[in-house]
C-alpha cells in the first residue's frame, strides 16, 4: 500500500499556543504547522505530512476572507496529489470555518478540521492527541465524499452539524440531535452511516475576495426590535435573527423583522442550540409562520452561526432574492 500524503494548514489557536510567562499563563498563537506535526508521535507511521503555517491567529480574529483562502490552499493540495487535508485551528470559531469550507469543499478527499482545548505545555494537552485524529481521519479511504469533517477528542463529526458546546472541557464539541458520525478506535477511523453530502455551493472567481456583511442578533425577553430597526437596509447584505425556540420573536421585533425584510433577506433561526425552526405549529405574531408570511426565512436545523454563513455565501454574488435564500435553506438547513 502506498503511504498517503495528507497536507496539514495551520491557522494558530490554542493547539498552537505558548506562553512566555514563568507560570505558563497568557498563551498565545506562535507554534508553525511544522512544530505542531513534529509533537504528534507516530504521526510519520500513519501519513507522509506536508505541513504549512497558513497563520497564526486566536481563531475570533479569523475571518471569511481568510477562510476561502485556506480553502483554496486545501483544494491545491488535493490537486497536487495529497489523499486528504487538515486545518488546524483555535476552537472558538471552529465550527463556523468548517462550516465555510464545506460549503464550498468541491473535491471527494477528506478536509478535516481539528484543535485543541487545552495548549501544548499543558498537564494532558489534547492538541497531538486531535491532530493524529485528523490525520488519520483525512488519510481513510471512508473519510473520502462526506465533505468537511471535524474530528475532535476520538470523534469525527459532520462540519453543518458540529458546535462548540463547552467553553473548557476537552470534549467541547457535539452534534446536536444528529450526533458524531464516526470514531477513531485504536487507528482506524470507524463510521456509522455511508457516505453522503449534499453538493456544495460553487465560488465563482470574482467571489474570493467578497466580504458581504450579514450580522446575527440574537433576541432576549422583552426585545422591542429596535436594534433591527437601526439597521439600515443599505448599510447590510441580510440579517440572521436568532430567536426563541423554534424560532419566535416578539410581536414587535416581528413589525421590525417585516419592515427590514422587504429590504434584505432576514433569516430566522433557533438560539436554543438544539432542534430545527418551526414551519406550522404556531400563529401568533412573532410565530414562525408569522414570519415567513413577513418575509423572512426559517434556518431549518442550521445553528444561528451557520445560518449567518450560508446567507453570507449566497450573498457573495450580490443581493439573493428571498425565493433563493428560502431554497438553499430547504436544501441545506435539513438532514
Ligand atoms: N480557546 C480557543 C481555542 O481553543 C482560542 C481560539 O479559538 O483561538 O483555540
């Protein structure tokens, strides 16, 4: 069997953090892609790595830009003969890059996110442990035509459903409802459900450089919408509303979601972290079918910051119709 090639990026966050102070505190990104391959032992066994340091970041200061360019690097990997490609990078923003790139990963080799919880000089740090996940994970055959995957703490995980679900604990990561879709036993990657994707959305060459601005709210007890009606229209590509269970605003901040949506495409989503928007269950004002009849769009059982990252894609080519936005959300925004 010929050994594979995986290509690993590295973007910076606490899998490539250190610290200059004696008690080891203040840690920030410095680490290269190399230093972070050279500490995984029997990294060598599983893969040839061709390790590149793409930034060095905390992963709030990540942005979009900087994600279509890792995602060309991936895919000029691929194209000079690498079996699979990992990303590192700090696991605050984690969940939203893998979400970008799998919009837009075009290739059936394995793109693989991964990083770590706890930094490299810390008691049990878990960064060498995720990246030898990774790497085996992008380097199996089974990997191959699933898109963008996360693997994290022993467990591979679709990049659409994954979400950063703990602020510290090392496994942080989880699929709600859906749950991982894969397991990294002794050294080999397991799955438990075949093979599938949904095809990605097409970055025409004039997209890369875009940066449509598509803010999130998320709504509270008592929220009147006046945030949403100092918005102006031109000043924003769209608008994603995280709102209360299956997706609900109050009535006035749904006037509010009606007069900007007439303007802009206004997607609403759930910020209970878990379980899709509603479509026909309830009527009252601010209610799901309330707001579509406003104008605005359900996430179905995208995240709010996923939903933000499918609106922010679509809108790279300039303003989206709303019959558009509605459509890729009923083909993205469910299982
Ligand atoms: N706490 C973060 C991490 O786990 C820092 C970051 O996201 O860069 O990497």
């Amino acid at each position: 069997m010929t050994t594979p090639t995986v290509a690993v990026g590295a973007l910076g966050g606490t899998i490539a953090s250190t610290s200059s102070s004696a008690d080891g505190s203040e840690v920030v990104p410095t680490l290269t892609a190399e230093l972070l391959v050279a500490a995984v032992p029997g990294l060598d066994e599983v893969a040839a790595v061709r390790a590149e340091t793409l930034a060095r970041l905390p992963s709030p200061s990540l942005d979009e830009p900087t994600i279509l360019r890792t995602l060309q690097w991936a895919q000029a990997a691929v194209d000079e003969g690498a079996t699979g490609v990992v990303v590192t990078q700090g696991t605050d923003t984690l969940e939203e890059a893998a979400y970008l790139l799998d919009l837009f990963w075009d290739r059936p080799e394995p793109l693989v996110v991964t990083g770590a919880m706890r930094s490299p000089a810390a008691a049990g740090a878990d960064g060498p442990a995720n990246l030898l996940t990774a790497v085996r994970c992008a380097a199996a055959e089974g990997s191959r035509e699933r898109g963008v995957l996360v693997a994290f703490d022993d467990e591979v995980h679709q990049a659409r459903w994954v979400a950063k679900t703990d602020s510290m604990s090392t496994s942080a990561f989880r699929s709600p409802v859906f749950g991982p879709i894969g397991r990294c036993v002794e050294a080999e990657v397991v799955y438990g459900v075949p093979a599938d994707r949904i095809p990605p959305l097409k970055l025409l060459p004039g997209h890369a450089g875009g940066d449509p601005r598509v803010p999130l709210l998320a709504t509270y007890l008592g929220d009147d919408g006046f945030i949403v009606d100092s918005i102006r229209a031109d000043d924003v590509d769209g608008l994603v509303v995280a709102g209360f269970g299956a997706g609900h605003v109050s009535a006035s901040m749904a006037e509010a979601i009606g007069r900007l949506a007439r303007q802009v495409p206004v997607v609403f989503a759930s910020r209970t972290g878990s379980g899709p928007t509603g479509r026909a269950m309830y009527g009252y004002p601010g209610s799901e079918i309330d707001l579509v009849a406003r104008g605005a769009v359900g996430a179905g059982w995208l995240s709010p910051v996923k939903a933000r990252l499918l609106l922010w894609a679509l809108s790279l080519g300039g303003p989206v119709p709303r019959a558009d936005v509605a459509a890729a959300f009923e083909l993205r925004g469910r299982p």
